[in-house]
C-alpha cells in the first residue's frame, strides 16, 4: 500500500511536471536565488576613497524577482604618516547607509541594480569603545594615544603644500551607481557585471569624486557540499578624473574578493571573507597605497524572506585601510 501510494505520487509529479515545467523550474530556480548570495556587500570606507566607485560585492547570480538592501557601515580610522615630501592626517569616523535595489529582466540572464550612498565624515563616538578593545586584548594603539577623541581632523601636505584640510564634519548624498549584469552559461555560478558610478555626490564633503567611474567585473560561487559554500570576485575599475587629489590619482584600480561561508544551525550561516584592491593614487604613503581588509561574521535568513547580516572588517594590511568597521546589512526579496 505505501509503495503504491509513493508510485502514484512520483507519476503523479511527473505528469505535473510535463504539463507546467516553466512553473516548477521557475519555482525551483526563484528558491535557490534567493539562498544564492553569500557574500557580505562591503567596500573600502577609506574616507579619502570613498568617492570612487570602486564596487561593493556584486551577486554571483543573476536576481530573480525584485529585492532591496539596506546596507550600514559605521568605521573610525586614526592615522598619522610621513614619508619624502609626504604627510597624513586622518582621524575621523565614518557612517555610511547604502540603499540598494535590483531586479532581472525575465528569462534574459540579464539583470540590474541601482545604489544611493549617503555617507557622513566627522567626529564621533567610537574612540572610547576601541580604546577599549585594545587596551582589553593588548592590541596597539597606533596613532590614537596621540590624538584627541572624538574629533575630526583630514589633512595631507605634499611638498610643503596643504592639498586637503578637513576639520569639520560633513555629510550628504554619495556618488549613485548603476550596474547591469548578464549570468554566463557555464557550470560554475559566474555573472558577469557592468557599474557606471556618476558624479552626484560632493568630492569638498567627501560624499563623491567629482568623476564617472566605470567597472567591469565577474562574480562567482560555488557550493562544495550541502552546508559549504565559497565565493569570490575579480573586478577591473576605470576612475574618471576626480576633484580629490587629481594630480595623484590613478586611472584604473584593480580589486578582488575571495570568502567562504558555512551554514552553522537552520537559517544561521557564518563566514569570512577578504578584500583587497590596489592604490588609487601615486603616493608613497601606506594610507594610499593597496588594501587587504577581512571582514568575518555571518548572516541570518527569517521565515519571512528578510535576511539580516553582522560583520566587523578589520585591516590585515594595517594602516591601509580604517582600523575597524562594523557592517550591517539588511535585505529582503519579493
């Protein structure tokens, strides 16, 4: 009886299969989409970079359905440098919430996704709270012991000269960014992505650049097992002439990604992962030279369809980059 009743049900799926097999696959494939991005959306928050548009992480998949992003990046970075005719001061604190949507064209494999930054540079709060760490875990401080807290202060001098010089906080809309990307008919999970960032942020609040900035890039990922998952990203980024520093500025910036993820308990899955880029100036300064920033935590998936990501990024190549930031993002698929 219970092995008629499992034949009945098996031909009975098929016939349903052969009758609506776009409906079945498209509920298969909708599934998977939606479990398919691993990564955690993050991007240098370097406040002298954070006007390029150097990409964020970009879906190895092409989206299915509609879906929305909030994502929240809260950094502080404290950095004194001197080198040849060079020097550095940053020491500042960063928030930046980015609002991402993104959606596909049908059955192309062609999908799309628009971002809007807004960021703020100043003084803050965090000084005390790392500080703390450092002093709880016998960390370094660097150059923070000998700086004020909670204040604001950007200057850098080349040959005598004071190019920029921020002592006051600022805030407002960044550079927009629209990419479109096409999902490559090959057996690995690969799609590859176009981003056009346009100057509509403010390169004086260092909310922009002041530049069109175009990025060409492939995003991949790969299951391993039922619960081990890597990803990664190669990404080639042209930057327009800015207002920043132009006569130091690079043109094109090279960038990648790699990370591994692992689903630790139902919807809970943790992971880690490692960006890095190459310099966006010609300068002998760490602070504008390649960064290596690793970023772990993980990410929880509601009933519901929201997801919820926690991770704090830290830099491997110190003084690179900002010395922490923690990164929130929250998103939901229709």
């Amino acid at each position: 009886m219970r092995a008629a009743a499992v034949t009945l049900l098996l031909i009975s799926g098929s016939v349903i299969a052969d009758e609506a097999p776009n409906e079945l696959e498209d509920i298969v494939l909708g599934c998977q989409r939606r479990d398919f991005d691993k990564a955690f959306v993050v991007r240098d928050q370097n406040p002298l970079l954070s006007g390029f548009g150097l990409p964020t992480t970009m879906p190895a998949i092409a989206p299915y359905g509609l879906s929305g992003r909030l994502d929240l990046y809260w950094g502080t970075t404290a950095v004194m440098q001197q080198r040849n005719d060079e020097a550095l001061l940053v020491d500042a604190e960063t928030r930046e919430a980015r609002l991402t949507l993104q959606g596909s064209f049908m059955d192309t494999g062609l999908s799309w996704q628009l971002q809007l930054p807004y960021r703020y540079t100043g003084g803050g709060n965090l000084d005390s709270f790392i500080d703390s760490w450092h002093d709880t875990f016998g960390l370094p401080d660097g150059a923070r012991s000998a700086l004020p807290r909670d204040q604001i202060a950007i200057a850098y001098t080349r040959a005598g000269t004071r190019q920029v010089n921020i002592n006051s906080s600022a805030s407002g809309l960044g550079d927009i960014q629209a990419a479109v990307g096409y999902e490559l008919p090959t057996a690995a999970t690969l799609t590859a992505w176009l981003t056009v960032k346009l100057p509509t942020g403010d390169a004086d609040k260092l909310t922009g650049s002041g530049g069109t900035d175009v990025s060409l890039l492939l995003a991949g990922q790969r299951s391993l097992s039922d619960r081990w998952s890597v990803f990664g990203q190669a990404a080639a980024t042209y930057l327009g002439e800015g207002d920043l520093l132009p006569d130091r500025q690079r043109s094109v910036v090279w960038s990648g990604m790699a990370g591994v993820a692992v689903q630790a308990w139902r919807g809970l899955s943790l992971k880690a992962q490692v960006d890095a880029h190459t310099a966006a100036y010609d300068s002998d300064l760490d602070f504008f030279s390649d960064a290596v920033v690793l970023t772990v935590g993980g990410d929880y998936r509601f009933d519901s369809g929201w997801r919820l990501d926690l991770g704090v990024s830290e830099d491997l190549a110190v003084e690179h980059s900002p010395d922490v930031v923690f990164v929130i993002n929250v998103r939901q698929d229709w």
